[in-house]
C-alpha cells in the first residue's frame, strides 16, 4: 500500500493569481518562513513581450516596509508546453534573472528558497518581484516545506 500525502508535508500558498501584468511591476503576497524550512515557488509563464526580470526580495515585515532584492535563492526553468524537461539549477541573483522575449514564453520557473538565506540576509519573510518589461502573463503559487507538518498548517502569509 502506497502512502499519500494529502497536504500535511507541503503547505500549498497562492502567492500570485494568473493575471496580465501588462507593463506594472508586480509582487506577491509576502510569505514567511519563520516556522517552515523551505519555500518551492511556481512562476508560471504566458506571454512575454519585452524582457521581464524576476527577483527574490527579503521582506521585514507583511507591507513590506522595506523589503530588498537578495541573493542565495536557486531556481529552474522548465521546458515550454509539450515537453517535461527542466533546465540546470542556477543561481538566483540580488539582480534578478531575465525572462527573456520570444524564448522564455509558456514556461515555467520553478525558484527555491531556502528558511537558512533569509535568515542569512536578516529577513524573516520574502516575495517575488516580477518586472513585466512591455506585458507578461504570469501566476506565481508557492509550496512550503513545514518546520512541524499537521493537517491544518500554520499561516505562512501573517507573521
């Protein structure tokens, strides 16, 4: 008999609904690690017109009042529609990483960030920052990986 998880070990969080962010630069809901280990973000990919950046902000507080771009966090990009290949694991940068126009569309980047980096970087929380250049189609979800999983998780979006 196989052994399913309905939820206890991963801690499902909307970060982002699919939207067009047309040329507005956008962020997601803050979330906090402080009583999870590990965050894995879905950044799902339509359109691209113009070159979008994406980057990893540590966040203070649920505002965020003063929320900077970090580095330490990781991440892949799948394969367009069609396919299941994934890139390499990068780097993630305080700079951002490119999406880039014409390449980059109807993909999806999977970013990993880790409870130890924001700690590092003296944050207890962190977004996602999407800079859409001309127009981006994106939706951000995230799963987090519980410090003491239950069937009725703990908030990751109030502090």
């Amino acid at each position: 008999m196989s052994k399913v998880d309905y939820g206890d070990r991963m801690h499902a969080v909307p970060m982002l609904e699919s939207q067009d962010l047309g040329s507005t630069t956008t962020e997601t809901d803050v979330v906090f690690l402080t009583k999870h280990l590990r965050a894995v973000c879905f950044v799902n990919v339509g359109a691209i017109t113009g070159d979008a950046k994406v980057y990893v902000r540590g966040c203070d507080d649920a505002t965020p009042t003063t929320p900077a771009a970090i580095a330490g966090w990781k991440y892949r990009l799948t394969s367009a529609k069609g396919t299941d290949s994934v890139g390499a694991l990068m780097a993630g940068a305080a700079a951002g990483i490119t999406l880039t126009d014409g390449t980059d569309e109807n993909k999806t980047m999977v970013i990993y960030v880790e409870g130890e980096v924001l700690n590092e970087a003296g944050y207890p929380a962190f977004d996602i920052q999407l800079d859409p250049g001309t127009v981006l189609l994106a939706g951000v979800v995230g799963y987090l990986e519980p410090r003491y999983p239950q069937n009725a998780q703990v908030s990751a979006v109030a502090a």
